[in-house]
C-alpha cells in the first residue's frame, strides 16, 4: 500500500496491529476518523491511554478493576467461600450477565496450553491453590471452556488442591464441546452452573 503521507501510513500501521483489522479496515477507519470532529478521536486516544495506564486487576480475584478490590470482591452480599474459576475476564462478564451466580470469581489469565507454550506457572493458578489452603474456600466450580486445553487446566488444578476438604464441581456440559463461554447464551450458561456436577464425576463419563 503506498501512502502520500507518513502520518497517515503510521496511523493506519499501528491499528492494523489490532486481531481482525487488515490494512485496508485500519485505512477505511483512519479516514472515517479524518472526517469526524477531531475531539472524537482525542476521546478515543484518551479512553485507550486511560485504559493501558491506569486499569488495575483486582488481587484477589485477577478480575480487571479500578480499585485495588474489584466490586465483586468487595460486596458483602457476595457467597466468599463459592469461587468460580475462569479462563478471562469475558467469562466473568457472561457468567455476570446471567445473575445466576452469587459467588466470587478466580480469573486464571488463560488456560494450559503446551501447544502455546502456556504453562501452569504463566497463570493465576498460585493464588488460587494459595486461596483454597487459606480453608476458606468451600467449593470451586471450573467454568473453563469444555476444550482440551480447559479440561486439563482443570485437572491441573484439581491436582494441586487434593487432600484440602474443598469441593470441586465443573458446569454442566450444556455448553456443546469445543464452544467458549462467551459465545453460550445467557439462560444455558446460567442453567449449567445451578446444574454443575462433582467434578471427580466429569472425569469418569
Ligand atoms: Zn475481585
């Protein structure tokens, strides 16, 4: 692609860096932007620097969050000891949406991927073993996509932890295998976690 300015090739450069914008999305935006009123896109650089400089994850949960204790963490009508335990912040925000759970969340960052060179050491995984140890934990519930990767992370953890008196119970596969979390709709992601079975179950069938 040539470009009559620098600026322009630059600008058109770093956005098509974004997952799923191609060289000629990244330049269709540029110029849509050229045309708007310049404090849009003043917004749109300040909201993106904001969000880089001075997002923060919750420490206890890993959850994103303004303050040091994400609003789960630190709402008292939360159950403590039910802790839900996912692959991304997008999960927390589906499960979120179905009002069905009244736990907290253990965000792990991921899930263990040697094809990827993810490994249990790369994720939030510590904290979690750390957070069961404390014995205030009564139940985890592994709501980690139903793929390969999500399954043994699952079992990773359900190794670590074996011997504490927690329970652990994985959501009901009504999500089809293969599917992310995200993707379910809300009234079947719901049902799967009022539905989910002992996890030492899940590893039998
Ligand atoms: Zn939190």
């Amino acid at each position: 692609m040539e470009f009559s300015s620098k600026l322009l090739e630059n600008a058109v450069n770093e956005m098509s860096q974004l997952p799923g914008i191609g060289k000629r999305t990244a330049l269709r935006l540029v110029l849509h932007m050229l045309r708007q009123p310049d404090s849009q896109t003043f917004q749109l650089a300040d909201a993106l620097t904001k969000v880089r400089s001075e997002i923060k994850f919750c420490k206890s949960c890993h959850n994103i969050s303004d303050k040091e204790l994400c609003e789960i963490c630190s709402n008292p009508n939360r159950q403590e000891d039910l802790i839900c335990v996912v692959e991304d912040i997008r999960d927390v925000m589906a499960i979120e949406n179905t009002s069905s759970f009244k736990g907290l969340y253990h965000v792990l960052g991921g899930k263990i991927s040697p094809m990827d060179g993810i490994g249990p050491q790369d994720l939030n995984i510590d904290s979690l073993v750390q957070k069961v140890k404390s014995g205030h934990v009564k139940e985890l519930i592994f709501a980690m996509s139903p793929t390969m990767e999500g399954d043994t992370t699952n079992f990773y953890i359900f190794r670590q932890i074996q011997g504490t008196e927690v329970a652990t119970s994985t959501i009901a596969r009504g999500v089809a295998a293969g599917n992310e979390l995200e993707y379910t709709d809300e009234i079947t992601l719901g049902r799967s976690i009022i539905d989910r079975v002992p996890f030492e179950a899940s590893l039998k069938s």
